[in-house]
C-alpha cells in the first residue's frame, strides 16, 4: 500500500491533507496508544519508568507486529515494516504522546530498530547482526559524540583504531551515548587515519560486553541516564568494520541527518499532549468567577501553541518528504529539528503555566516532559549548530 503524497485531481486549491493510507496509519497508531499503552503506564504507578515489565511489553509487541508496525524502519525484507520517512514520522509524532514518550515512544512496543546504516553493511553483517536484532526488539546504541564534542563529530572524534593482525584496536572515550547499558551491540566511529576532517574516521560494529570496554551511566534530569563509553585496547575483528576504511564519517551524517527528523516528529507529539492536557483542565478549571478557557492570556497560550505546533508539524513532514522523493534534505531536517524542538519547549512550559501547581506534580506527565524537553534543544546537535547548517545554505547560494 503506497503512502507517497500525490497531486490531488480536485479542481482549484484545496486543502492540503495527508494522503488516505497516512491518515489510516495515524489512526492505528492513536489508537494503540490511547488503548494500549497509556493504561499499561498508569497501572505501573511510577512517574519516572522508562520502560514496561516484560510480562506488560512481550502482549503489546505482539500486537504491533500483527499491525505491522514492528521496527518501523528496517526494511521488510529484514523483519522490519519498512516503513519510508514520512510514515516514520507519523508513527513518532504519536507513539510519543505518553508519559515514557519524549524518550522511548510507545515504551518499546514498536521494537527498537537497529541504526540504519547496519543495512549499508555486507550481508553477512546484516544477517548476524539487523536481523536477530529485528526479530527481538533489542537496543542497539551508536557512539559518535565524545568529551572533545559532539556537535562537529568531524573534528572532534579522538577515539583511534589502529589495525593489528586481523583485528583493530581501538582507544577513547565516547561521551552522552544512549541505549548503551541496556544495549548487545553498538556502532562506534573511529579515526583509521590521520587525514583532517571525517576523511580518515571509519565505523564499526562492537559488542557491548567487549573486553576492555567500560560503560558507567550520567545522572541526567530525565529518566534513563546516558553512559560514557571507554575503550582500552578492544580488539574488533576486521569483518566488523561497517563499510570502506575511511568513509565512516558518511554514514555519521545518513545516521543523524535522517534521525533529526523523527526527533523532530516525536517533541511535536509531546507538545501536542501536554497542550490537550492543559486546554482539557483549562475547559474545567474556574478562577475568579469564570473558567480558564474564557479567559484572553489562557487563549493566547493556547492559539500561540497551536500556531507554532501547525507550522512545526509542516517543517517535519516537508523534510522527510522530500527524503522520500530522493532529494537533499539536510537542511530542512536542521530546520525542523531547531523549530520542532524550541516549539516544543514553548508549549510545554505553557501547558504548565496553564496546569499551575499541578503541572509540576510528579502525578502529571508534564513535570517530566518540562525536564525532557530542555535536553532536546541539545540533542542530535545543538540549535546553534542546525543555524549555521541552514544559514552555511543559504549564504553560498543553495537555496532555489
């Protein structure tokens, strides 16, 4: 079934929507949400849980693998649903409208995909390590940032591998890695070489209990802590080298340019929940003789909300349409990633002011997505790097 936007054949302008099969899709997934996941949360009576017990998880995988919607990003051929960017998108925007949401949309009943760039790998490499991965549903972490910076991994990766026999040795730190005490495997960047810039930084695939490897977790205001990784000479035979030596720094950028627009599509599904929870108590709650919802600075917060939240959501599904049609859409993921992620800062913290005191009770999920939403200005790059990405662009003449 084919989820491709199209020129419609009605006469004049009309409005813009999303094709059918899209809409059938947010629909599924909005559902499964609002039946499935959310009660499974809130039978658990833990504000802060980042992930569901086995015996809630293992039914609700089950059922999203019958809807097709297991590993969103794999392709089918590998176990995945295959799903293109945009369909991603949609997944995310609502599969993060829960409490575990800003982090682990839909607490992992969607599976967690393996890092994309695992498919650019050889056969053998997909077979041994995509595939067991699809069919579990298992973390997988990529190590890119270190303490020398994350934001120009470029420049700043330090991390070495030197060959020795049939096998590499690699030594550094990598710093902010997510998934990867709960992960079996990871991709790591390395330099190979010495040539400036990404030209001598290669990638390869590292198992999470390698000898020499050392992982410890970084207290952070969300939930689930982040590790830092140090690696003390840990062999990695060269079959697992992912790709041609020295052109690691390529598959860096597919990983974050494409990964910054599901990033996007999920902070704009935690927006929209934490605003429907403040227009809902808005439309209940009186004050001074007369409800919230009735009174002018209530109603700005919530036009402005829905103003920004419209023009975000447009910025996200244009980037990861115009991926799907096969064009550069690095700009517009930085543009989307910036808007989607300050927007969602905004409305968040507006939902909260509306909430009042409730809003930062440990019973409402909006004290955790205030928390969660800061981290997300800083996460696959900072606003200020996706700026100079977006005005780079635009002063050397790109821009049609």
């Amino acid at each position: 079934m084919s989820t491709a936007i199209t020129r419609s054949d009605a006469d004049g302008f009309g409005a813009w929507e999303l094709p059918e099969p899209l809409r059938d899709l947010r629909a599924t997934v909005r559902s499964f949400m609002r039946n499935e996941i959310r009660p499974a949360e809130d039978a658990l009576g833990d504000p802060d849980a980042w992930h569901l017990p086995e015996d809630v998880l293992e039914p609700l995988q089950r059922k999203a693998k019958q809807a097709g919607l297991w590993c969103v990003e794999s392709p089918t051929q590998y176990g995945g649903a295959g799903l293109n960017l945009l369909s991603q998108v949609i997944v995310a925007e609502q599969s993060s409208q829960c409490r575990m949401g800003a982090y682990v949309p839909a607490a992992g009943a969607y599976g967690w995909d393996p890092p994309n760039v695992i498919y650019d790998g050889t056969e053998e490499q997909i077979k041994h390590w995509a595939v067991p991965t699809v069919e579990s549903g298992t973390h997988t972490f990529v190590a890119i940032s270190e303490p020398s910076g994350g934001a120009d991994p470029a420049r700043a990766i330090r991390t070495r591998a030197r060959r020795d026999g049939s096998d590499w040795v690699i030594n550094g730190q990598k710093t902010w890695i997510s998934k990867a005490a709960e992960s079996e495997w990871g991709i790591v960047f390395a330099r190979t070489g010495d040539e400036p810039g990404g030209r001598s930084i290669s990638c390869f695939i590292v198992d999470a209990d390698a000898p020499g490897l050392r992982m410890s977790k970084i207290p952070v205001i969300r939930s689930w802590s982040p590790c830092e990784l140090t690696f003390e000479d840990v062999r990695v035979p060269a079959e697992r080298m992912l790709g041609e030596e020295g052109r690691g720094f390529a598959l860096a950028q597919r990983w974050l340019v494409n990964n910054r627009v599901t990033y996007a599509a999920a902070v704009i599904g935690v927006a929209q929940a934490a605003i429907d929870l403040a227009i809902e108590h808005a439309k209940n709650r009186e004050s001074f003789g007369s409800l919230l919802a009735d009174k002018q600075a209530i109603q700005w917060m919530i036009a402005d909300s829905e103003i920004e939240l419209r023009a975000a959501r447009l910025l996200t599904y244009q980037a990861a349409w115009k991926a799907d049609l096969g064009q550069d859409f690095k700009v517009d993921a930085s543009a989307a990633k910036v808007y989607a992620t300050e927007t969602a800062d905004r409305v968040v913290d507006r939902a909260v002011q509306i909430l009042g005191g409730l809003g930062i009770a440990k019973e409402m999920p909006t004290e955790r997505w205030y928390r969660e939403m800061r981290i997300k200005r800083i996460g696959e790059g900072p606003s200020e790097v996706h700026r100079m990405v977006i005005a780079r662009d635009i002063l050397k003449g790109s821009r049609k």
